[in-house]
C-alpha cells in the first residue's frame, strides 16, 4: 500500500522506501505490517528511467515511503541528481519528512536538497501537547518538531504539517486544540492540514479505544475542537485545510484574511444549519 498527501494525487509517486523509519504511533495504521527498508539504488534508477518513458505529462514526483528524508544525504542527492538529469519537465519533488529526519540533516545538507529540485516537506505534528505526544508513541516534543519544521523553511522548502483533531480524547480536547495551536503559530508553516482521528483496527489506540481507555470526540466534539484550533492559530499567510475525507465539514482557509467566514461557518454547523458528512463517508 502507497500513502500519499492528497496534494499529491497527480504526482509521480516513487518509492524510495519502505515503510517508516519510525512506526511507532499508536494511531498509524499506514505501514502496519510493513518492515522498514531502503529501496536498492538500481531499482529506484530503473523506475526513474521507466518514468522518464511513460509519465511525461506528469510535472511532480513524490517520494515514497513515510519518510524518504531520513535517507543518508548521499542516496538522496543521487536520486535527486539522477530526476533532474531524467527527467527535466518535472518542477517540484516532494517527501514526508519527520523531526527525526530533519534533525539528521545540517542546514548546508537541507540548502543542498532544496537546491536539487525537494521543493516540499510534508511533516506530522499531531498535537502541540507533550503528553499527548508521548502518550501516541511520536518521536520528538513539540518544541523539537516545531525547531525542525523552522529549519526546513528556512532552507527554502515548502512546509505543509499535518495536525490531527480528536488525538487527545475527550480528555484532553481543549488543551490539544490550544496547544496544537500555538505550536502551529511558532512553526509559521506554509500548510496546514488538519484532519479527524479515525481509529483503525490493528493500531494501540484502536486497542485502547476497545478498552475503554480512549474516548475521542464525537462529531460536534470534533468540530468544537477544529474551531478552537482554526481560532488560535496565526499564519503570517498560509493555508489552513480541513478538507481531508476524514472531516466532518470541508473547510479551505486562507489566513488570517478568511478565519472569521470560516469560523461563522463552523459555527453553523454546531447550530445544525450546516450539514455534516456522515460517518458512513469519512475516509481516511
């Protein structure tokens, strides 16, 4: 199974991976199963080179699997190399990357990707809240995820960061929205998707939830927490995306100039003058 940023739906999708170098969150049920492993460099160049006859009316790659940055700088600048002599119509590549990724990374090594055409960074915050972290098994706090998202803008890459809604429970509601927010502010990202914890069978917090032990949101809870979030975060101009199938109501926000509709919006769903997605529709 591939996993991809909706955004890149129409990308060249090249796995350079397997899996996830971390595969530890007690959500995730991406890569369950799925060892962890490096994709041989004469098969990644074989699929270049199948690409370079098949897909030229594609302009995007991205790199899977769940954290193609962690590779060591050599193999990525090969591979980089190896698209950019290829494949010359393509404008932008695009990878998940991780705190722990990126923190292996100098800032002269992440310059040199960003100038070898990574144009993009897709990178999980979750929840700006230390506990909640820890408790779902993340690698990094907070103030490590936000210092490497920095970074990453700051050699020139695009950085969209994912947040997830319902992650702290019933429990922890309010004070994930809030912190969420806050890191979200610090991190300054040029994206932020937000998304509704779905529980997948399989995962430590589906065998929580089966336990009694977590007890997410339900959807007005859910949206309760999305408005808080979207209230409390400043973007200097960024997009703030809620439109994943996951959500109970769609949102697409250019902030700051767009927060008060959307909030006005939000707020008509909890009045039930909106209508929800079902929960038969959400997907992951």
């Amino acid at each position: 199974m591939i996993i991809r940023p909706p955004s890149e739906a129409g990308s060249i999708l090249l796995q350079v991976t397997l899996g996830c170098s971390h595969g530890k969150c007690a959500f995730c049920g991406a890569y369950l199963g799925k060892r962890f492993g490096i994709k041989p460099r004469e098969v990644v160049f074989g699929d270049i080179a199948w690409v370079a006859r098949h897909c030229r009316d594609q302009r995007r790659v991205f790199l899977c699997d769940g954290d193609a940055v962690i590779l060591p700088q050599v193999r990525l600048v090969e591979i980089l190399t190896r698209i950019r002599e290829d494949l010359p119509w393509v404008t932008r590549v695009g990878a998940y990357a991780g705190a722990k990724s990126l923190k292996r990374k100098t800032d002269a090594e992440l310059a040199e990707l960003r100038g070898l055409g990574l144009g993009i960074v897709y990178m999980g915050l979750e929840s700006g809240d230390d506990a909640i972290l820890r408790a779902m098994g993340k690698n990094g706090d907070a103030a490590c995820i936000v210092e490497q998202g920095r970074r990453a803008r700051a050699a020139g890459l695009k950085l969209n960061v994912t947040v997830i809604n319902g992650l702290g429970g019933v429990e922890r509601s309010a004070i994930h929205a809030e912190a969420t927010a806050r890191a979200l502010t610090r991190m300054d990202p040029d994206q932020v998707g937000a998304l509704s914890l779905m529980l997948v069978p399989g995962t430590p917090l589906h065998d929580r939830f089966e336990r009694g032990e977590f007890v997410p949101p339900d959807a007005r809870g859910m949206l309760r927490e999305l408005r808080a979030l979207l209230a409390g975060t400043e973007l200097t101009r960024g997009l703030f995306l809620a439109d994943h199938a996951s959500n109970y109501l769609p949102l697409k926000v250019r902030l700051p100039s767009g927060r008060d509709a959307a909030l006005t919006r939000i707020d008509r769903a909890l009045d039930g003058l909106t209508p929800l997605r079902p929960e038969s529709a959400r997907r992951l």
